[in-house]
C-alpha cells in the first residue's frame, strides 16, 4: 500500500488530510451499504409481488377452468342437511326451474307476494325441518320484500303436483306465475343472509395442488357450516356495489361479481354481530 507524503505539509497535516480522506471513505461505504440494504429490501419486495401475481393468475386461471355446474346459472345453495336448492332470478328462470327441473320428489316454495322467486328443493320431500326452514329463508331474501325494507315475510311450500301452469278460466298466467292449488305450508322467515369465501383445491398439471377461493352464498347455518369466513346481510340503505366491496374487504378476497351475484336487488348492509341467527 503507497502513501503519499506532501512534504510542503507538516506530519499533522498529512495526518489530518488522510483522516478527512478516511472519514469520506468510510461514509461512502456507509451510503453503499445502505443502497445495498436498499436494494435488498426492494428486490424482496418485487419478488413478493412477483409471486403475488403468479398467485393470483393460477387462481384465476384455475376460476376460468373450473366446469360450472347446472344449477349455477340460478340463486342456489347447499342446506346443512346436503340438499340442494335453487330459485329463480327473474320471470324465465322461474319458468325453467318449475317446467325443466322440478320433479316429484321436489318440494317447490314461494311467497303470495307478486315478483319473488319459485325456489325448490331438489329431493325435498326427503329433507329435515333445517333445510325447509332455509330454502324459505332464501325465497324470502330473493323476494320484493327485501327491497321493500321488510324484516320478515310469509313464505310457503307446496309439493309439484299442486304446481299447475293452467289458469282457471277467464284468467292468465304470465311468465314465471304459476297456479297453486291444495294446502299450503306457511314459514314467516327472517331476511338474512350470508355470503362466504371457501377454499378449493385442484390438481395442477404436474400433481401439485393449486389452492383457490369461491364465493358461496346461502341461509346463515348454511354458509356457517362450510366456513368460518362469511358475513350476514341483512335489507339496507347502501347500494349493491358497496355492500359488495365492504363484503370484499372483511373476506379479505374474492371478486366483486361474484359477491354481488349472491346479493339480493334492493339496498344491504352488513349485520355487526354475524353470529345471530
């Protein structure tokens, strides 16, 4: 190592010139360490963030491959008892469901008041009072009486064979009504509802697993059974879309369309205590 001796200079001097020179030696390797550091720090976060997108593209690519099933193309549910149930979205749904899915086992639901959805529970004959008790909650959300603001509303259940699409004379029935004849059951359900966000998982190409979430909604003990990660709705004041993206926001994920399709039309709010039925 050469050092270089001004002779013009007395030895403190040179000692204080070599000094100053050590000392901004010593704080640029300070600044380089703390770029470094820098640096560091930011490429951990790129690749964070790299393998968040990755992350997210397999789930949607996996929501993209995902075979949707029949009933999805209605408001559906799974009861607690492992019965499904479907209803109609609107006039033709409602003509579908009763003409093209409705069979003798079934049980079919509907309130008297005008624009609700017929829902039925598929094997329904067969079900326990939960599931009874649910599918009626449903009607009920999906009903006008959930935009009207209600907290309850008359819902009945009858069996196919009291279904009929022939009217009694001098009178017509227009699409999605239907003629309703014999006994009818009444429930006086409460509207409220749960959306939740489960975890699915599927094999990818190379055997591993690829993990997922679906959105999922349903009567409360319905969705509570299936996760723990849900929230209850109940009739409000707030606009489809933001309900949806507060929903969102406690299910920490989830797409928003798909949140709003389990939303009934009209105004919601999220219940504060989920854990009331």
């Amino acid at each position: 190592m050469e050092i270089e001796i001004f002779l013009d200079k007395s030895v403190d001097e040179n000692a204080g010139l070599y000094f100053e020179k050590a000392k901004k030696a010593k704080a640029k390797l300070e600044g380089a360490r703390k770029a470094l550091e820098e640096s560091k720090t930011k490429l951990d976060q790129l690749l964070q963030e790299e393998s968040k997108f990755i992350e997210e593209e397999e789930k949607k690519a996996l929501k993209r491959d995902r075979k949707k099933e029949w009933y999805e193309k209605f408001h559906w549910f799974f009861s607690t008892e492992r019965f499904l149930c479907i209803g109609g979205k609107d006039a033709t749904s409602n003509e579908i469901i009763v003409k093209k899915h409705l069979d003798k086992e079934d049980l079919v639901f509907h309130t008297d008041m005008a624009g609700s959805p017929f829902f039925i529970i598929k094997d329904g004959q067969k079900a326990g009072e939960n599931t009874i008790n649910e599918c009626a909650q449903a009607v009920a959300v999906y009903s006008k009486a959930w935009k009207l603001g209600h907290g309850t509303v008359d819902v009945f259940y009858v069996k196919p064979e009291q279904v009929s699409k022939e009217a009694q004379s001098g009178e017509f029935l227009a699409k999605g009504s239907f003629m309703i004849t014999g006994k009818t059951n009444y429930l006086r359900p409460n509207l409220k509802y749960a959306i939740g966000l489960v975890n699915i998982v599927k094999k990818n190409e190379d055997g591993s697993n690829i993990e997922s979430s679906e959105i999922i909604g349903g009567p409360i003990e319905s969705i509570k059974k299936q996760t723990e990660n849900f929230v209850v709705v109940i009739p409000g004041r707030e606009k489809k879309s933001v309900t949806a993206k507060k929903i969102r926001a406690k299910l920490k994920g989830a797409d928003l369309d798909d949140i709003t399709k389990f939303l009934p039309s009209g105004g919601a709010e999220i219940k504060k205590d989920k854990k009331e039925k």
